[in-house]
C-alpha cells in the first residue's frame, strides 16, 4: 500500500507534464518534467519507462542545431562574398 502512495504524486506530476505537453505549453513540461525524481526501475519499469520517454522529448535535436549553424554560415558567406 505505501508503494501505491508513493507513486500517486508521482504519476499525478507525470500525467500534468503529460497533459502540458499534449496542449502546447512546452515551458510548462519541461519544468514540470524537471521536477519529476527518478523512478526505481526495478520496482516501477512502467513508470520509469514513462518518465524516461517524456525526458527523451525535451532532449535538444542536435541535427536541427547542425543545420541552423550551417544555415548562418551559409548566410555570412553570401553576404560576405556579395558585400561592395
């Protein structure tokens, strides 16, 4: 019994970072998703594995950050290369 309310405010803060998330407010959960403490994966594989999965969406793209840097320096270089 005490394991289940252990892990009451445990998924009621996944569910409201879940619920962030589905609505748009991205800022909100990521904060919200911050403040999740790490679940025992032995003793709760579904909600660790729940929590890991909404971590992994915030994670940065770093492809998406090669092509902006790429994208400004193919900007500079024009403008460099077309400057009078």
């Amino acid at each position: 019994m005490s394991s289940q309310e252990d892990l009451s405010p445990l998924t009621e803060k996944l569910n409201q970072a879940l619920a962030e998330h589905r609505a748009g407010h991205f800022g909100r959960a990521r904060s919200l998703a911050a403040t999740i403490p790490d679940v025992d994966a032995a003793k709760h594989p579904e909600q660790a594995a729940s929590v890991a999965a909404l971590r992994e969406r915030f994670r940065p793209d770093w492809f998406a950050l090669l092509m902006l840097f790429g994208g400004l320096l193919l900007f500079v270089l024009i403008v460099a290369s077309t400057w009078r």
